[in-house]
C-alpha cells in the first residue's frame, strides 16, 4: 500500500510517499481501508518529533474514514464493507480511569498514528459507524477537533449564555469549538488575525470577532463586550503568545483550557493572578471515547457542520502541512486516498 512515513524528525520534507506492507488486523482488530484522512496540528508535532524519539518509521494521521475491509479473529462487531470512522483515543479499557469512560485519565492513554495511508488496523473499540448523509472526506474531519472540544466544555461546565473567548478560531480546533459552544447556548467572541475571515466566522454562530493587531486588543474587546468582567471560558490553543492575555480576559471564578501552544509553550504568570482570581486553569488532551459516537449522528442531522478548507492526495501531504504551517485554514485539511 502507499503511506506517508517519517523516518526522522523535520520539516515537511521528512513525510515520505512510500510503498510499504498491508497491515494483518490482530486478535479483536479490524483493518480499514481508508478513503480520507483529517490532518490535525499533532500531526506536525509528530513530525517535529515532538513525543520523543522515533524508534522505527512513523506514519502519522490519527483521523480517518474508510471501509471495514479485513477482521481479526474474535472481532464480532464489526463485517467486511462497512463504512467506519477511526476513534483515535487508545487506552487500556480496563483501569478505573476507563471504566469511568474517562480514557484521557488512563494511564496508557495515548492518540492513533496511521491515518496517512491506505489501510490502517486499529482495535475493534477504535471504530465508529460512519453515519449516512457524510462523505469520506468529511467524517475524517471530525474526530480529534470535536471529541477534545466535546470533552473541554463538558469539564468546564460551560452553560448557556455564558461567554467563551475562542483563540485560534479558524483553525480545525477552533471551529469545532465555535460549533460546540454555540450548541450550548453560549455567546462566543472569536479571535482571528485575518480580518477577512470575520464575516465567515460569524457565518458559523461567532457572536463577535475579535481580530489581533486590530483598533482594540484582544481583552480590552472581551472587557467591553462583558461589561468589564471578562469571559467566563477562555480557550487557549495558541499558548506563548496568547497566554498572558487569557490570564487578563478571564473573569474572577472563570475557567482558561489550555489545549495547545502553537506559538510556544513556555509561559511565566504570577501565580495570585490565578488564586487571588480563582481562576481554573484546566489542561485538555483529546477526550472520552464515547464522545465520537454520540456527536457523530449530529452531522448527518445538519446540526453540526463539516468545515473543510482544503483536500489533497495522499502524496501530497508535504503541502497540506505546508499550507497549514504557513498559510492558515478555516476548518480542516483533508487528505485523500
Ligand atoms: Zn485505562
């Protein structure tokens, strides 16, 4: 089969179209064979080397849609030709954490690699049903973006009408979340730095738009929508550059997830800024594995939306990291196969 493999860590001539052998599903695993393949910013940490060492070639993608196309014994689920989504969240099943359905909390907690590529073997528990109404391309946009978005807002406690200040809104996270929060009723005040994505924005439920080197800064926006108080959840992707300005538009009791740093990971605060404000900083990393299948039917219902930017073929995953390193999105990258 092809597949996209890093042998070393690098830019994005390190993604290697390469031929390799079709994966034999194991005992309880099914191969798929996949048909789209969403790219999500991990992918580009995983290229950077980011988790560590690569101890033999990698091939990167935790988002997928395909058919079931080969089961292992004792899968019982799951038969040859269905049309499935990967559940990239892998975790023992078998501690507190996972009986608790909170997978990320499992000590074995770790994300699919393999999506870049024609077939991909994942345990039986790591496919969804594709529902009807949703093209390949578009049920490999949703995993990771919707399932760590579903599982932030369920851990802060986001209610209706509350405020929610959205970094990074255009990017695949950032929609998602927009869609999420406006699911639940919340008033979103979204940040972009291209003024030209406002009214697009606004298109997919934002209530304001608060764009970076604009007439206001960010906080001083979020202050005078909010009466001065400042948003009641802040949600950070950006980190380093972002940071200091969620610590200052968050209210007092608020909430800031912090959910990447794509700009940087080292910040300094002072910390009676967090407990004199009894502020809540919640750290967020993909979610629940119960998350995908519930909000799946959604998108064939049309109450949520795929929001793809852009598709490429396989072999040309090069420039989709290309254009999503140097050049932004609105929504997903989608790569097909
Ligand atoms: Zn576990």
């Amino acid at each position: 089969m092809k597949a996209i493999r890093i042998h070393e860590p690098g830019d994005i001539r390190v993604l290697r179209y390469e031929e390799v052998d079709i994966p034999e599903p194991g005992v309880g695993e099914v191969r798929v064979r996949l048909r789209a393949a969403g790219v999500n910013h991990r992918d580009i940490w995983v290229r950077q080397g980011n988790f560590g060492p690569m101890a033999e070639p990698v091939i990167p993608g935790s988002d997928g849609a395909g058919e079931v196309d080969a089961i292992g014994a004792g899968v019982r689920r799951w038969s040859v030709g269905q049309k499935v989504v990967i559940n990239p969240g892998l975790a023992c099943g078998t501690c507190s954490a996972c009986l608790s359905g909170d997978h990320p909390a499992c000590q074995s907690f770790s994300i699919y690699n393999g999506t870049y590529a024609e077939y991909a073997v994942v345990p039986e528990e790591n496919v969804v049903s594709m529902p009807g109404g949703l093209t390949f391309a578009e049920a490999a946009s949703i995993g990771v973006p919707y399932v760590t978005a579903e599982d932030f807002l369920m851990r802060s406690r986001a209610l209706p009408g509350q405020t929610l200040l959205l970094w990074g809104a255009t990017g695949g996270l950032g929609v998602a979340t927009l869609q999420l929060a406006k699911l639940r009723g919340m008033r979103v005040i979204a940040v972009t730095r291209n003024a030209a994505r406002s009214e697009k924005l606004r298109q997919y439920g934002a209530d304001e738009v608060a764009v970076i080197g604009g007439e206001k800064t960010v906080v001083e926006t979020v202050s005078a929508l909010t009466g001065g108080q400042g948003a009641d959840i802040v949600v950070d992707s950006v980190g380093q550059a972002s940071f200091p300005q969620s610590l200052d538009a968050v209210r007092r009791g608020g909430v800031i997830v912090t959910v990447g740093s794509t700009t940087g990971g080292q910040v300094s605060f002072e910390l009676g800024q967090l407990f004199r404000s009894r502020i809540t900083l919640l750290g967020a990393f993909m979610g629940s594995g119960s998350i995908l299948p519930r909000i799946l039917p959604l998108f064939s219902r049309g109450v949520l939306v795929p929001v793809i930017d852009s598709t490429y073929p396989l072999e040309q995953a090069d420039q989709a990291h290309e254009q999503m390193e140097n050049h932004g999105v609105f929504g997903k990258i989608i790569l097909t196969m």
